[in-house]
C-alpha cells in the first residue's frame, strides 16, 4: 500500500538532546539497521525511546545493540530479526543482513 512504502522511506531528525546522548556512530548503526530492515520506524523509535532513558552518563554502540535485540524480543512476528540481531551482538557479523 501507498502508506506502508511511505512509511519505509521514512527519516529521522535527531534532537540536539538525542544527538548529545546517542553519537554518530550508534545513529548510523541505527540507519544501518533500519535499510537492513531490521527495523522498521516504529521499532526505531522504540529504541531510541529507552535510549534516552537509560540512566548512564555514557551510552555505547553495544548498549543500544542489546536495546535493539529486547525491542525485537518484545515485536509479534519479528522472530528472524531477533535471530539477526541476536548474531550480530554475540558474533560480530554484519554479513548476516545480507
């Protein structure tokens, strides 16, 4: 349907209070990840949600990896994302998404 591609094609604008707390790095994982379709923009937003709510001065690329694999785990029918995702944290292999 028209609003499914829509909402595929979807971007996201960081706030400078997202962009303080999530670096670069972490928000390209996230781009990646999303072009992956690993994530979908409501997913996204879900991760990006308990991001900012984590209570620790520094949040690292790993820390939003294991957000990502507990918002999968949480997602009716995201099963292979999960598995996906779930590789890439304990292996370390981007390859999989391919």
């Amino acid at each position: 349907t028209e609003a499914a591609s829509s909402t595929r094609q979807s971007s996201r604008i960081f706030t400078a209070s997202e962009q303080q707390r999530i670096d670069l790095e972490t928000r390209g994982m996230l781009l990646y990840l999303e072009q992956s379709g690993l994530l979908d923009p409501v997913s996204r937003e879900l991760v990006i949600e308990r991001a900012m709510a984590l209570d620790t001065p520094d949040l690292e690329a790993d820390d939003v990896k294991w957000i990502v694999l507990l918002v999968l785990l949480n997602q009716p029918g995201q099963e292979s994302a999960f598995a996906l995702m779930e590789e890439l944290i304990y292996n370390g292999n981007p390859d999989v998404l391919h």
